[in-house]
C-alpha cells in the first residue's frame, strides 16, 4: 500500500531543506490607515506592521470612493451575484465595470473574469479554438497564468528569449507564413520590474500578420494619461488586439478582464469554459472595481506621487550599495542570491522592525536570484522609508552580504 502521509512530509521537507518553505503571514489591514496592518504573531500577540510588498500599489483599496460604491451595491443587491454570467449572474454593476474597461483601453469592448489569472488561462486556452493552427509565440518570462493557458491549449507554441525581439523574429520567420499567430507578453515584468518592448513586438505582429496579445497586469491604473498601462503611456493601445488587465493591485479589489473588440469578448466569452462555467464576481466587488477604475482615469496627481515614492527608495537603497534590479518601474526588487538569507532578512525585519516583505525563491524566480520585492505605495511616507532603510541597512550588515551597484 502506498504511504501517502509519507510523500506528503517528503515533498514540505523538502521545502524546508531548501529554505523556500512559504510561511503566510497573518495580518488585518486597517480601513484608513494602510500601509499599516496588524500583525499576529504565532504566539498569539499582536503587533502593528508596515506593509512594504502588497500589490494594492495605491491604496485604493482603502479609498472612500470606492468603499462607498462598495456599500451601496451590497445594501441594494446583497452578497452574491447568484450564478454564472449566462444564468443570473449578470448585473447592471458588471456591465458598468465592462463599459468602463472597454472606456479605458479604447476598446469596443471587454470582458470580466473572477481574476486575472483566469482572464490569461481562459483566453490563450481558448484561442486556438477560435483560429484552428494557431501559433502562439509567448515570452519566457510571462506569467504561470499565460504559461498554464497556452500550455494547455493544445496547439503549437514558440518561446522566445525574454525581451529578444532577435529571437523572435527568427521563430517567427521559421513558421508557415499563411499560419495564424499571436503574440503574448507583458507590459511590465513583476519579478524584476522590467518593460517589454510593445513598439517592437506590434512592428513584428503587423510585419508577420500575428494578433497581440498583452498582459497590463502590473501597469493599469500607474501608466498613462489614464491608467490605461504601458500601451496608453506609450500610444500603442490602438496596436495592440488584446488586453489582459486586473482589479485586484492598483485599482484595490478583485477579479481580471481581457479588453479587445466587441467580436473576440463575444467568442471567448461563448467558448471559454474558466468564463462560461464559473460563478460571476460579486455585484459590490464589481461596483468598487468600476468606481476606482473611474476615478483613476483622472487623478494623475496620485499617479505622479507613486512613481515619486519608487524613485526615492531606489535611490535610498542605492545609496546603501544594496543590489537593487532597477529598470525604472515602481517595482523594486533587492537581489539576496540565497533562499535561507533571504528568508532571514524578511523574518526579522517584520519581527525586530516592524516591516513586512515577503521573500521571493524558486519556482517564482530562478534559483540565485532570491530577492524581496519592495512595492512603495503614495502612502508610504519619507518617515516610513528612514525606518526601512535603517532596518535594511543592519540587516544586511548581519547577514554578511555584499553590497554593490545596483543591477541594470
């Protein structure tokens, strides 16, 4: 007989072995006072806390817009939306969300998904029934959601070295001309906080008669003269076919969406079954996420002070000699090269200093690229910053590790 509690402790020792063992840190965020949270210690205590690695890169989860668009739908129309889109499921709160969406993008139209996750999964999956030979050319450092769906659509793939248009563009020119293409990538990378090159990728998908695919994920919301992402910041939007998008960082609540025209949200939302089969988001999820996606059309003001609190950690760090990867994008990763160190660092700084960043290990990077991730927010404020700084600065010191210039 097979032993199965013994290959369950095989495979969590094993993590353990390797000091990437996740640990979730127990917190509650506070309405009004984020980035501070509190923290329950294993023990049982409290302590209040700094978050210095959530996704909700400004704040807008606490904002009041978008918790009173939030209280207003649960009053009018309860918890739950009450089933999937196609059957009950769906609200003058998520056409409204889809119309903003749509709105944001320049798009005819667009489509909501319970996550992102599911909106990448869902579409790349799907596409190959929509295009019967589709070839699908996806950069090696896309998203575990663009990976699943374009793993698991059967059909053919390319990858391309991350970033090497080079590269290709020689996969490309080795394929059947008359063969259907799409391109997917990112606008911005999380783990590194690098820029895909869209001008160059579009000039390639018009040049080989490929769709494009782009995943705004870590941008819409902080880029362009709406929060359009990349593509607006940069004027490519009307270049690129589809557009991957989340609800759940910048603009503070939950769910994905793909925006694209009016025809491509019809097809996959006929034929996806992570879209047909799965129940909607609920009606106040989709009125907060529609209110900030709305507000954060028109306030720059909050755009241009995120971007302020990102530059001025960088130089903060650099001044250290910490390693820090910096590519010009509010993401700032510091480089740790070990799992057990990196480990380290985040448990004492949330412990001893009151700062909370979780470590970043393999499977999300590669081995010896271990990191945290620091994601300065507009409130994140300079006091705030002097206190990492002071911790990261000791820190590093104990650990023995090296300090250098930072990583380009």
């Amino acid at each position: 007989m097979t032993d199965y509690a013994a290959g369950l402790d095989r495979a969590l020792q094993a993590l353990h072995d390797e000091g990437r063992y996740r640990t979730f840190i127990d917190i509650e965020r506070r309405r009004g006072h984020f980035p501070h949270a509190t923290w329950t210690r294993p023990d049982g205590s409290e302590s209040e806390i700094t978050v210095w690695c959530g996704n909700d890169y400004l704040g807008m989860g606490q904002h009041p817009i978008v918790l009173e668009a939030m209280h207003d739908a649960l009053d009018a129309t309860g918890a739950g939306s009450g089933g999937t889109r196609n059957i009950s499921g769906t609200t003058v709160h998520h056409k409204r969300l889809e119309g903003e969406l749509a709105d944001l993008h320049g798009k005819e139209s667009a489509l909501v998904f319970t996550s992102a996750y599911i909106a990448n999964d869902a579409t790349l999956s799907t596409l190959p029934k929509l295009f019967p030979g589709l070839i699908i050319y996806s950069d090696a450092l896309n998203h575990a959601s663009m990976i699943e769906g374009v793993r698991r659509n059967g059909g053919a793939k390319r990858i391309f070295r991350h970033n090497d248009l080079d590269h290709l563009r020689q996969l490309l020119e080795a394929d059947d001309p008359a063969a259907p293409k799409l391109i997917a990538f990112e606008s911005v990378y999380s783990m590194d906080g690098d820029f895909g090159p869209i001008a160059g990728i579009c000039d390639l998908a018009e040049e080989f008669g490929a769709l494009t695919y782009i995943d705004e994920v870590h941008a819409v919301g902080m880029y362009g003269p709406r929060g359009g992402g990349v593509s607006e910041r940069d004027r490519l939007t009307g270049r690129i076919d589809i557009v991957n998008g989340t609800l759940g960082k910048a603009y503070g609540v939950m769910g994905g969406y793909i925006a694209a025209s009016s025809k491509m949200c019809d097809a996959v939302r006929s034929y996806a079954p992570g879209f047909i089969f799965t129940t909607s988001l609920p009606p106040a999820v989709a009125a907060g996420a529609a209110a900030s996606v709305a507000h954060l059309k028109r306030d720059q003001a909050l755009r241009d002070l995120h971007q302020e609190r990102a530059a001025v950690l960088k130089l903060r760090l650099r001044g250290l000699g910490l390693p820090i990867i910096d590519h010009g994008s509010h993401i700032v990763p510091v480089h740790v090269g070990d799992p057990v160190k990196c480990k380290m660092i985040s448990d004492r700084l949330l412990a001893d200093h009151g700062v909370y960043v979780q470590p970043i290990n393999f499977p999300t990077v590669p081995r010896g690229t271990e990191r945290l991730r620091f994601t300065p927010s507009p409130v994140h404020t300079p006091k705030m910053i002097d206190g990492l700084i002071s911790a990261m600065d000791n820190l590093w010191s104990h650990c023995a590790l090296n300090r250098q210039l930072a990583v380009g």
